[in-house]
C-alpha cells in the first residue's frame, strides 16, 4: 500500500513513517506538511492511504481530506491527532476520513487492522 504521509511537525512525520516501513506491505511514498501540500501530493502520487493530521498551516487536514477525496475517492484517509475523541472537530467524521487514531495509539498493528477493515467500523464515514 502506498501511503502518504501529512504532518506539520517533523518529530511526527519520522515516528509515522516508522511506524508504516514497520507495516509489512505498506511504504510511505511521500510525506506532507501543510494541507494543500497534501492534496497536490495526492494528486501526483495517488496513494492508497492517507495519513492526516488535523491541525495544519493553511487549510487544515479535514478539509485536506474532503479534497483528496473529491479527487480521488479510492484513496482512504486515516485522520491522526491528539485529541480525545469526544473532543474532535464536528465535520472531522463527515469529511470522508476512514478512521481516526491518537497519534499516542498509532502502531504497526492498528494501522494493519484498519486497513484491513478499511476503517473503523464505528467512524460514520467507514463503509
């Protein structure tokens, strides 16, 4: 699977891109830090996922998402913060994101089960 990933903050973007080369069977093709960086990335290098922090410089990740997803809507997004869930932007879970994950949870192994699952089963944009 080739994944990107979207990060303003570089200690993070080097943890994620650990935590996919961990991944058997995915590989990070190329790395963000701003959204619209994100959505002409997505554009050139049509990733099977999308790794996207929330908080970005410019337009921020679920908007980064929506357009992602307007352009290319087989690519999957898997939303990344450090907010408790209860606590998540409102238009977080109807931006076309898949799946969230706080970035203190993310691991080899949830990122295989949910793209295995292709999201997760509770997220409303999973299918």
């Amino acid at each position: 699977m080739k994944v990107l990933v979207v990060d303003d903050q570089a200690p993070f973007r080097a943890a994620a891109k650990r935590v996919v080369a961990l991944t058997p069977g995915f590989e990070v093709v190329g790395e963000a830090k701003s959204g619209e960086e994100a959505v002409e990335m997505a554009t050139v290098l049509t990733p099977d996922l999308v790794l996207m922090d929330i908080n970005l410089p410019g337009i921020n990740g679920i908007e980064a998402v929506r357009r992602i997803q307007a352009q290319q809507p087989k690519t999957l997004a898997f939303l990344l913060s450090t907010y408790a869930i209860g606590d998540l932007p409102s238009d977080a879970r109807t931006c076309g994101a898949v799946a969230y994950i706080h970035k203190e949870q993310f691991a080899p192994q949830l990122l295989r089960a949910l793209w295995e699952s292709r999201g997760d089963p509770a997220w409303p944009s999973a299918s």
